[in-house]
C-alpha cells in the first residue's frame, strides 16, 4: 500500500511539474510576443515618426529609435491569476522620448 502511494504521489508530482513546464512560451515565441508590445507601445508614444530600430539593452529593457529620437521602453511582469500557470504576462511600459 505504502508503495502504490509513492507511486500515485511521483505520478502527481510529475504531471504538475510538466504541466507548468509545457505552459511557458520557448524563448523565441516570448521574445516575438515582447518586441510586438514594444513596438506597439513605442508608436504610440512616437506618432507619425517611423521606427527605424529596436535593440535589447538588458533583461526587460528595450531601445527604439527614430531618424530624431530615442525611446525606451520598459517590460514590467504581471502577476498569474492565482493557480494559473502559461505564458508570461506583462506589459510593455514607454518611458519619456529624447527627441533632437
């Protein structure tokens, strides 16, 4: 008996580890979904200029430039709705353009 609950108790266990696992996005997907904020956030704030780059400057930190200005745009995580598990949710967060 002790055994067959060992069993049923790894069984669990691995089946919540997998299922956590399979949720995240593979790094290229997340980096896909993060560049498409950034850029969406940073054409709000930069109008009619064209986006002519956008460079990872560090971990959650991104730089779009204009053939003008300089923009940088802030990647902040959101909470998971408690006992969620997925992608991860943030938003991408314009700071103040540096424009010539």
């Amino acid at each position: 008996m002790v055994v067959w609950r060992r069993t049923v108790l790894s069984v669990m266990a691995g089946a919540a580890f997998a299922t956590a696992a399979d949720a995240a996005l593979p790094p290229q997907y997340q980096r896909a979904k993060e560049l498409t904020a950034v850029i969406d956030a940073a054409a709000g704030v930069l109008g009619a200029r064209p986006i002519e780059s956008v460079y990872r400057v560090e971990d959650d930190l991104y730089r779009v430039e204009t053939a003008g200005c300089v923009l940088d745009v802030r990647i902040e995580g959101l909470p998971m709705p408690q006992g969620m598990v997925g992608p991860r949710r943030f938003k991408a967060v314009p700071g103040e353009p540096e424009c010539q």
